[in-house]
C-alpha cells in the first residue's frame, strides 16, 4: 500500500518524502522512481543537493532535462523507461562528473543526439538499450567510435565482455587478486624458512657424529692414563711391601741373635 501511495505522488512530494527530514546539502543518494513528473518536467529540485553522487528517476514519464538542478558531484544517474528524446547537452553542464548513465527505452534515435556526450569525460558506461539508436546492426561499433572514452555500452565492453555489476565488485577481485598473490609469496617464503630449517637440522645431525667421536676418543685417553697411574700405584705398593716384609725378617734375626747371646752369658 505504501509503494502505491509513493508511486502516485507527485515528484515534489516524493522528493520530500525521501529526505525523511534532512538538509538536501546532506543527500547522497536520492531514488524517486515511479512517481509523477510535472507535465515531463523535473520538479521539486533545487541546488541545494549539492553532495548527491546518485539519482534514479526511473519511469517518471520525463520528457524534458531542461529543470535539471546542478548536480556537480553527481556520479551514476538513472533515466531509463522515460520519453527523453533529446537535450542530452544539458548533462554536460549539470552533471560534468558523471561516470554511469543510463537512457534505455527512451525515444532517442539519432546518433546527433549521443554525440554531447562525448564532453562528458569522466563517462565510463552508457545505456542505450531498447532506444530506437540500437537498431542499426552496427550500432555498437558506431557509438564507439562515436564516444571513445567510454568502456562500457549496455553493460559490454568492445569485445563483449560483461560489465561488473558495480565498482565495489571490481576492487573486491582487485582485492581478492592481490590477496592470492600475497598468499602466495607468504606460501613461498614458508617453504623457503622450511627449507632453511630442514638444512640446519640435516647440519646439525652431521655435527653430532664428530663431536661424539671426540668425546670418545677422549674418554678412551682418559681411561688409559688412569689405569696407568693405577699400574703405577700399584707397583709401588708392592715395592714397599716387600722392603717391608725384608725389614720384618731382619729385626726377627736381630732379636733372635739377642736372645742366643743372653742364653749364653746365662750358662
């Protein structure tokens, strides 16, 4: 019910209802599509919309753009399924930043009333889709030439290439792009701190066989020269046992003399 209520109200009202108590200097984007021009006339519009980037005014019954408010920052217009058949001059002046714009199924039909286009510079896509201009059979190629900056005509390029459906599509692949490639480098040098860490490892393990070889040959050096100094103690100790045990036998005979020698004086 309310859709039919904004598609029966007249532009000026609509325009009004869309800026839901806001200052016009504030509108970005305004759509009041369906509702009723003023006799084919824009209406309810004024300079004040001075930050709009986006308008759609499709199926208006527009005939005419002449009260068409400067628009200097405007960047996408919609005009489609109106009776627009010329005055395409006025855009260049009102809308002299305009990137996207799309007449399809209005009454143009010579390519004269195109060619203003071609001081709008900063144009990329145009839609002439279901004009009478698309006709010809070499109507694509034609309004190519005609409009060289452009890229894209109905939503394709020269070479037929579908048109993304928005500019935040084309910076997501950008994104997405750049995303891959960085993954990529991040997955190559991966590897190569893999790689850099196996040869460390495989280094290291070489290492360990010398130096445990090392610390048994030293081991071994080490066990022989103790058991050289224990050969060595080992020696002595007898040597000193057996001067011993020849001091023992000597102080025996001694004290044996002593004992015949007492005898004897006794007799």
């Amino acid at each position: 019910m309310e859709m039919k209520k904004r598609m029966n109200l007249e532009m000026k009202k609509r325009i009004n209802l869309e800026l839901r108590n806001r200052n016009p200097g504030e509108v970005a984007e305004l759509v009041i599509d369906n509702c009723r021009s003023n006799e084919g006339e824009i209406d309810g519009f004024g300079d004040g919309f001075k930050e709009l980037e986006y308008l759609s005014m499709i199926n208006v019954g527009l005939k005419s753009l002449s009260k068409l408010p400067n628009l200097h920052k405007l960047l996408k217009l919609e005009l489609s399924d109106n009776s627009i058949s010329g005055g395409l001059e006025l855009l260049t002046e009102k809308c002299p930043n305009l990137v996207y714009l799309n007449l399809s199924s209005n009454k143009i039909k010579d390519y004269s009333t195109v060619e203003p286009l071609k001081n709008l510079t900063h144009l990329k896509s145009l839609d002439l889709y279901n004009c009478d201009i698309c006709n010809p059979s070499d109507y694509r190629e034609n309004i190519f030439k005609l409009l060289p900056h452009i890229t894209y005509l109905d939503g394709f390029d020269r070479d037929d290439q579908e048109a993304p459906e928005s500019d935040d599509e084309e910076e997501d692949e950008e994104d997405e792009d750049g995303a891959a490639a960085a993954g990529g480098y991040y997955e190559e040098d991966e590897d190569e701190e893999e790689d850099e860490e196996e040869e460390d490892d495989e280094e290291e393990e070489d290492d360990e066989p010398e130096e445990a070889e090392e610390v048994g040959l030293s081991y071994l050096l080490k066990e022989e020269i103790q058991d050289d100094e224990d050969d060595d103690d080992y020696v002595h100790e007898g040597e000193e046992g057996e001067e011993g045990d020849q001091d023992v036998a000597a102080q025996g005979q001694k004290r044996k003399r002593e004992a015949d020698d007492e005898g004897e004086e006794d007799e």
